[in-house]
DNA sequence: AAGTCGGGGCG
DNA sequence: CGCCCAGACTT
C-alpha cells in the first residue's frame, strides 16, 4: 500500500530524482554504507571525488578492514569529522569479524556498529535491501517539518519524536528504497534551506508551511551561543635537512589520528619540551601569520613558531607517533586541513 | 560571518 | 536523559 503522500513522493522521484549518483550502482550495503557515512557531513558534489577515491582503494569491507588506520585517514583528508573515519574502519574490522565480511540486515544489530544510528541504519537496509524503515537526514527533516509546521529545533527531544512520528506515518510499504532516495533528493533539490521550490513541489496541497506562506521559518533554528577563543602555539621544527617534524595526534579530540605539527600553550611550554627532546635552546626564527580555524564549538588561533636545529636531530623521535616530513617525498598519513593549507601556502 | 550536519560519549 | 563534542563547507 502506497499512502497519498508516498505515491507523490514517488511519482516526482521517477520524474526528477537522482538515479545515476555512484552509489546507486550497485547499492550493496558496504557502498551505501561508506556514502551515508561521507553525506553525513558534506554535499553531494563534494562527496563524489572523495567516494570515488575510497572505492577504487577499498572495494570492499574486507580491503577496508585490514587496511592501516592511516591510509584510511588519509582518504578522508579534508573532509572533517575523523571520528567517522576511525568509526568506519571499526566498523569494518567488526563486520569482517562478527558477521564474516556479511552486513547485518537486522536493524538492531545494524545500530550496534560504530558510526551507524538510527537513520544511517535505516538508509542502508532501505537503499540496499529495500526494507522498509524510515530516515531522517537533514533534508528529511526540513521536507517533514515544513509540511506538518513543525515549529521546534530537531536538537530538542520532543520536536525529534514529531518528526520521526512523521517519518514512520508516511512510509510506504513497496518501493522503499526510492521513496527514500526520493526524501533526501527532494530536501536536497526542492525544499531547500534558503529559496524552497515550493512551486515545482508534489507536495505543496499539503504543505502547512507552503499554507503559512513562510516556508523559512521551518525548521526551527539551533539557538547559538558565542564561541569561545582559544590560542596555542604550533612548532614549525625544521631539522637541517629541511624536514618538518609531524606529530601523531591522540585517537580522540580535534584532529583526532591526523598528523599535525606539535602544539604547546605558551612559549615556556615550547622551550622545555625542546630543551628536552633536542638540549636545544629554543631559537626563533620567524613567527608566521596567525592561522585561524573554527570549529563548531571555539575558535582556534594558531601562532606558527618556526624554530631551526642547529644540530642533526637524534632519530629516537622516529616511529612512536613523530615523524620528519619531507617535503617532496609521498605521505601517507591524514592531514588536517589547516596543515594541508599551511603546506600550500609554503610550497 | 553564520548556518549546517548524524552520531559518539559522558555524567 | 541532557548536554557537549567534532570541521569543512555553503550561503
């Protein structure tokens, strides 16, 4: 049985949805799995190159799982959240082990795996097994809570229930996984944050925001808060090879499994650290332009310090999460943003 | 400059 | 449960 509001979704999804994006072909649960991981956080357009990359090097959950950490990261350089990279290499490591390399196709168990929650769950079995569970992505959620006026911000407990009471009313109980294509494509394409199409929209009749005239004010907005500022010092340490040390930084916290350059809160700081690695008293040799980096909760002013060894560096700071990077030389480790920048910016 | 995004993790 | 955390991108 396809309910009124399906049957539209589903008549403008044969009409106008996306049916050529890479990971509609072949939907197996690993390729639908790994874009749902990258579209959580980035658009369609910017995910394209990155899926592309991942799966010519990680064609299957297999490849994936016995890969190093590193390369992995280094994959996903540049498109943020590395927690979910690190959550999708567990992932991998758990289905090769558990379920023998097989995804799960129960819902529950799905959720269990790291990186995956009730919507991402409910996307694979739908896109890939066409089983019959709701979503509720972000486009989701703007196309739900425009047509029932739903006033709240999605962050709040009882404003989340609506919606995915909404979600779950709506679903048809045939061709599942379009009417889940179709919901995203829809909030992706028609009903937009800014400027909604609402003229080209199936589901204008009954759309209470469309009615209301202020398709705008929904969803309701996250309320803000001021970021807080935050400075640190990042040790450009350059040996007399030209090498710039890279630290491994810690598996959790910003950057989380990235190489960036050593940071220290103030120059005390900095100068023990050197007098203790290098009995080298810390020199100077240029201050760069502060780089500033925001993040969802502070903002970060990075006050690059370049200090020159006079001496050959002992190589007791190889392995072990330290490294000298060359400059012209292949590196396979993850790199943040601000670092890739910083090596642009250099070069 | 401000808004966006789903899930993990903690108390 | 309620709250905070994480980053690069679009608008």
């Amino acid at each position: 049985m396809i309910p009124e509001f399906a049957n539209k979704v589903l008549i403008w999804f044969d009409q106008h949805g996306r049916k050529d994006l890479p990971w509609q072909q072949h939907p197996t649960p690993y390729r639908v799995w790994v874009s749902e991981i990258m579209l959580q956080q980035t658009q369609v357009a910017t995910v394209i190159p990155y899926y592309g990359r991942f799966m010519q090097r990680f064609p299957d959950v297999l490849t994936l799982a016995d890969a190093p950490q590193d390369d992995v990261l280094k994959l996903w350089e540049g498109l943020g959240y590395y927690s979910r990279a690190r959550n999708l290499h567990k992932t991998a490591q758990r289905v090769r082990d558990e379920y023998a390399c097989v995804f799960p196709t129960d819902r529950a168990d799905m959720e269990t795996l790291s990186g995956i929650g009730r919507s991402t769950a409910a996307a694979i079995l739908s896109l890939s097994h066409g089983q019959a569970h709701a979503i509720l992505d972000g486009n989701v959620k703007r196309v739900l809570a425009r047509y029932h006026a739903v006033a709240g911000w999605s962050g709040e407990p009882r404003t989340l229930k609506q919606l995915w009471e909404h979600a779950e009313h709506h679903l048809p109980t045939q061709r599942n996984a379009d009417y889940t294509q179709a919901m995203m494509d829809m909030g992706a394409t028609l009903c937009t944050r800014s400027k909604p199409l609402c003229l080209l929209c199936p589901l204008q009749d009954g759309c209470k925001a469309f009615q209301q005239g202020k398709p705008q004010d929904y969803p309701g907005k996250r309320p803000k808060k001021d970021l807080p500022e935050k400075t640190a010092l990042a040790l450009l340490l350059r040996n007399n090879d030209g090498e710039l040390l890279l630290q491994h930084r810690p598996p959790t916290g910003i950057w989380g499994g990235l190489w960036s350059f050593p940071e220290f809160a103030d120059e005390t700081a900095m100068a023990d650290w050197l007098a203790q690695h290098f009995a080298q008293t810390c020199i100077v040799a240029a201050r760069l332009p502060t780089l500033t980096h925001t993040f969802s909760h502070y903002r970060l002013h990075l006050q690059p310090l370049q200090v020159d060894l006079d001496a050959h560096p002992a190589r007791i700071m190889e392995g072990n999460g330290w490294l000298w990077y060359k400059a012209d030389t292949h590196f396979t480790g993850g790199l943040s943003a601000a670092v890739r920048q910083f090596f642009q910016n250099i070069e």
